[in-house]
C-alpha cells in the first residue's frame, strides 16, 4: 500500500529523479507516481500468477481424488498385487502337476497290485484250495490297496512358513502405518 511520506519530496527507486514520492510499505522503497503505478501493476501480475498456481494445484488434487488408481504409490501397490498373485497361482499350479503325476504313478501301481491280487483269486477259485488264514490275507491285501487309494502313503503338503511374497507396508513421514500385508 503506498503512502505519501512527510517530505513528499525524494528520489524515486525506480528513475532516480526527484519528484514528488510514495513509499511502497511492502518492500519500504519510494516511488514517483508513475513508478509506483507500475511498481503496483507488477504486484498484481505477481499476486494473479500466485492465484493461478494455486487454481492450477487445485484442479490437480481435484483430479487425482476422482481417480486415485493414477496416484503411483497405489500403482505400485497394485504391480505388487499381481506379482504376488502370479506367484502364487504359478506355485499352485506346479504343485498340482505334482500332484496329479504323483497319483497316475500311484494308480498304476495300485492297478498292478490288485491285477497281482485278482491272479491269486482266479487260480484259487479254480484250485478249489483255501483256508481262513488264505481269505484273512486276501481281504488285509484288499484293505490295504482301498486304503492307499484314498490316502497315499507318502505324499503330503508341507506350508513353509517362510514368505516367498515380499511383504510391504506402508511408510508416512509420522510413522509407519502398519497395514499387515
């Protein structure tokens, strides 16, 4: 804001001449009239680009709150999703072949078994020759292949509690707000 100063009379900042000066309470120099008017006009460019930028930052936030899926840090968050779900659907499916090669082989095994254990009825039945210690033995082999069939003896899943997915957290500059991922 410019005031007339007492001795209303001085050297202005901007064209060294005297003239008639106004003092600019802001940055504390004097100015003639014509030089404080422009001195005022650069103000207002000053204060209107202040105003733009803000209006400009603004918009900024407005868009980013309508769509925060842009903001990098929850892109981030989302690579680290699919990664994560990769590797465990990858895991998955490499346990399952696993799996399923282990059972044919199982399979093809019991199959090999029972043909042994049909063999040994047939000639018996044609023979006409068994005892109770013969038909205990036959239905103990029979249990047995039943059983292995519904649970084979040796395959089982292990959980490593290892964590073979990175964990993130989040970090803000007043602390970490664990989110427990």
């Amino acid at each position: 804001m410019a005031t007339i100063t007492p001795s209303d009379r001085g050297k202005c900042f901007a064209c060294n001449k005297e003239k008639l000066i106004y003092s600019c309470e802001g940055c504390s120099k004097k100015f003639c009239l014509k030089d404080l008017t422009e001195h005022r006009q650069q103000l207002s460019k000053q204060f209107e680009e202040i105003e733009n930028d803000r209006n400009e930052l603004h918009q900024t936030i407005v868009e980013q709150k309508q769509d925060l899926k842009k903001f990098s840090l929850i892109q981030q968050v989302d690579k680290w999703e699919e990664d994560s779900i990769q590797k465990i659907k990858q895991t998955a499916e490499e346990c399952r072949q696993i799996l399923i090669e282990h059972k044919n082989k199982h399979f093809i095994e019991i199959e090999k078994n029972l043909s042994q254990l049909t063999e040994q009825l047939k000639e018996i039945r044609q023979e006409n020759e068994f005892n109770e210690i013969d038909l205990e033995q036959m239905k103990t082999t029979l249990a047995t292949l039943a059983e292995e069939l519904v649970q084979p003896p040796d395959i089982k899943i292990e959980q490593d509690s290892t964590s073979f997915i990175n964990k993130i957290s989040i970090f803000v500059s007043s602390g970490k707000c664990d989110n427990g991922i």
